[in-house]
C-alpha cells in the first residue's frame, strides 16, 4: 500500500494516505520473518557454544605434567631419575596403576583434578609398598588413612629448615622451598614443611603408614616443577622421595634387591575423567532417560519458536467490540499534548490531517508525496507553493500564540482548496467577535466516524474532535 511520506517539524516521517479509505500501512514484512529470525539467534548461540566446549585446551601448562618443560611441568624430574637407572611409567587407569604398584616401587599419585574414585584409592593403598600421593579430594585422602584436610595455600618466601624431618628425603635435603597446599593433620602423623610459626599452622608435607608401607602427601608441588626443582635442597628431595633411598627403615636399593622388591621404579599415576577407576562425573550420575528427555524439550522449544514467531500472511484489521466516538479519543489526545505541553506535536496532527483532506479533495492518488499535495493546493488557491507549504509542513511551535495562528492558518487554506474546487469564494477565516474558526467536517480514519474539526483560539477546551490549540498550564494536569 502506497501512502503520502510527510516530514513533520519534529524531524519525523509520516506515511500519510491520501485517498479514500486509505489506512496506515503495517510492517508486515518485518514481523513475517520473525520466527526465522529466533531460529537463527538459536542455532548462532547453539553454534558458538559449541565451539567454546570444543575448543582446543591441550596448548595449557598443565602442572606437574611428566612430559612438560614449562616452568609448572615435570620434565626434568623424570629425565634426571631415568638417568639415574629408575624406570619411570606414565599410566592414566587405574587397574594398570595397581597392578605396577604391586610389584614395588613408587607409585605417584598426581590427582589434582580430582578424578580418582574412593575405590581406586582403597585398592592401591592395599597394593602399594609407597606411595607418594598429590591430592585436596577428603575422599581420596579418607581412603588412604590421611587424616588431613586442605586448610589453605602457602607460598614461603624463604627455604624452610627441614634438617630435622623425619622423613628422610627431606631430613637429607635440609631446606626446600614450600609452595603449594598446606594440610591440617593431627600429631600422631609425620608432619613437615610448616606454614609458619603461628598457632594455626599448616604442614606441605604429610606422611602416615599403609598396609605395606607409607603413603606421603605432597602439598608442597613446587620441589618437583622445572621452574624450582634447582631451588634450596628441592632437586635431592624430589629424587630421594620418588627414587630409590628415602627409606624410613635406612634400608637401600641393593637391599630391596635382595628382598625381592624392585625400588627402581617409579609409577607416574595421573588419572583422567574418562580413564577405569575415575570418579563418576555428572553425566555418569545422571540417569539413562535424561539425554532424551533434554533432546525432546530442546525440539519442542524450537517448534514452539518456529509456530509462535512466523507470520503466514499480512496483519488483518479487526473490528473492536466497542465503538468510541471520535470526540472522546480527540479529547484525549488533546489532554495529553497540553499535559506534556507539546505544541509542535499538535499542530503537526493538525497538518497531517489537513494533508489528507486536501489530497483528497484535489482527487490525488493514495501515494502522491506531500511535496505535489502542496503544488497542487497552491495551483488550486493561487497562493505561492512556498507560502503553502510552511502552512501544511511549518517549523516547531514554541507558544500559543504561534500554536493558534497555525492552526488557523491550516483552517484558512483547507477553506481556500473547498472554495476553489466547488466555485464557491472562500469565506473569512474569523468570525467577527474573534470566536472559533469553524472548518470543514472530516472523518476520522480510524473510527470511521465523521466529526467537525473546529480551532479554539480561546484559552477553553473545544468539545469538537480536533485537539485543543491552546496550550495552558495546568501544573501537569490534564
């Protein structure tokens, strides 16, 4: 539907219908593709979460990695005790780790995510001769005995003394730098590495017995990593720990030989999420019909979406139950400019109005453009397209005074076009005693009702279906 394209003082445009029966054109077209729009969002968000979940994390440091040469990896660790005649294994199943921890040896016990089960826990400490264990999970330090919770973490600024340790590793070393986690534990287990010398302190390094021998929990990591092994006393702990020496019975290798047990070797243990004997995770927990349950709710959403938001056609006008007369929604238009003291707004309804009865009585066509509405008028009045022109478009509107002299300026020239399209002269554009310029009647487009449109130039609300020309103040009432 075409209509006529009115650029208002205030800086708007209007999509004004001039000829008969015309109604205001809907964008119908912008809604029609709504649901396809919401699709779109969803498979775009659907999309870019995706790409977050698979996004490539292996680039990371990861601590305390065997293979790693960053500064938080291991690296150097594991070439320097392999060189040293240990044989070192990197595992990430549980059943491989208890079945190498029960031939002897060390077994470490890297499970800084979180990922060892109780069970796989209670199973190497029923198999392992020693264990040297890297965990903050109470399940994991429950099952292996440890009465030791992480309290907090420590970061010493300078080498703690460990001269008097008892164990050996860390007796031999004499001071090693303690960053890491400390542990609360009780007295009656072997406790080094303190915190600080305050009431509350914290241990890095915790030692208790096994079934088969003793399991040390390392809260202290940085005497294993690159970036610190070469601190204080870190590398002879760190070799002595997970090599072949720190025994508390004094024994050494060559009597592990004689005795069967094989302390050459080192068991790197790192579980994973998705390895035997990892803790379940969400997903394990959850039970069998959740996924499809979650995949129904998921499509049903989209064809919700897709039947809500799509548009099979153009909007139709439906027929309200209650008919309103004209006067009454004029009326209230006009309280609601004088409450906001919108003159500019007013007069602009004015002209707009006036555009349309113009056009139509000059017989122009629905989509003529304001600009030939106001050739069209000056040719049929005689008057100048210019002077016509700041009658039906104008400037802003600052005072009454202004607000009335358009408003009857508007009246005057929709006169002067009836006048000169019926031979009739125009009559005067005030009565005498200065009252009300009565103008031609006009019907309300959205109504349907046709009410006289009348300009008040006193101060008094008109009762007619134009709005109120006057702009008095009524301290924000209507």
């Amino acid at each position: 539907m075409s209509a006529t394209t009115l650029t208002t003082s205030t800086g708007t445009r209007s999509d004004v219908p001039v000829g008969p029966g015309a109604a205001p054109e809907r964008p119908e077209r912008r809604r029609r593709f709504a649901g396809w729009g919401a699709l779109v969002l969803i498979g775009v968000v659907l999309a870019v979460g995706a790409g977050i979940a698979g996004m490539d994390t292996s680039s990371e440091p990861v601590q305390l990695d065997p293979t790693s040469a960053t500064p938080t990896g291991t690296r150097a660790l594991v070439h320097v005790l392999e060189q040293r005649g240990t044989r070192v294994d990197i595992v990430h199943d549980a059943p491989a780790a208890t079945e190498s921890a029960s031939v002897g040896g060390t077994v470490f016990v890297d499970d800084s995510a979180g990922a060892l089960s109780a069970r796989s826990a209670r199973q190497l400490k029923h198999s392992a001769h020693r264990v040297v264990l890297v965990t903050s999970d109470t399940r994991v330090l429950e099952a292996f005995g440890l009465r030791a919770t992480a309290a907090a973490e420590v970061s010493a600024t300078t080498p703690v003394d460990t001269s008097t340790c008892a164990v050996p590793a860390a007796a031999a070393a004499r001071t090693l730098t303690a960053t890491g986690t400390g542990f609360d534990a009780p007295a009656s287990m072997v406790r080094c590495l303190p915190s600080d010398d305050s009431g509350a302190r914290t241990w890095g390094l915790v030692r208790t017995g096994i079934p088969n021998g003793t399991v040390t929990l390392l809260g202290a990591t940085s005497v294993l990593q690159n970036g610190s092994i070469t601190s204080a006393g870190n590398a002879s702990f760190a070799l002595n720990l997970l090599g072949t020496t720190d025994r508390a019975d004094g024994r050494t290798a060559d009597d592990d030989a004689v005795h069967g047990a094989s302390s050459a070797r080192l068991t790197w243990f790192v579980p994973t999420a998705s390895s035997d004997g990892a803790a379940p995770s969400l997903a394990d927990l959850a039970p069998g019909w959740i996924t499809p349950v979650l995949l129904v709710g998921a499509l049903v959403g989209l064809a919700a979406a897709f039947w809500r938001g799509r548009r099979l056609g153009p909007l139709v006008v439906e027929r309200l139950p209650v008919v309103v007369r004209a006067a009454e929604t004029a009326e209230g238009r006009a309280r609601l400019y004088s409450r906001t003291r919108d003159r500019t707004h007013a007069l602009d309804t004015l002209r707009i109005a006036a555009v349309r009865r113009i056009g139509r009585r000059l017989g122009l066509a629905r989509g003529t453009h304001v600009d030939l509405v106001v050739a069209a008028a000056a040719v049929a009045t005689g008057r100048p397209a210019a002077s016509v022109g700041a009658v039906l478009v104008g400037g802003r509107t600052h005072d009454d005074a202004t607000l009335v002299a358009g408003a009857d300026a508007v009246v005057e020239l929709e006169r002067a076009v009836i006048a000169s399209t019926s031979g009739r002269t125009p009559t005067p554009s005030a009565r005498a005693d200065g009252g009300g310029v009565s103008a031609p009647a006009a019907s309300d487009e959205t109504t349907g009702t046709a009410t006289p449109t009348s300009t008040s130039t006193s101060t008094s609300t008109s009762t007619s279906t134009s709005t109120s020309t006057t702009m008095p103040d009524h301290g924000g009432r209507p």
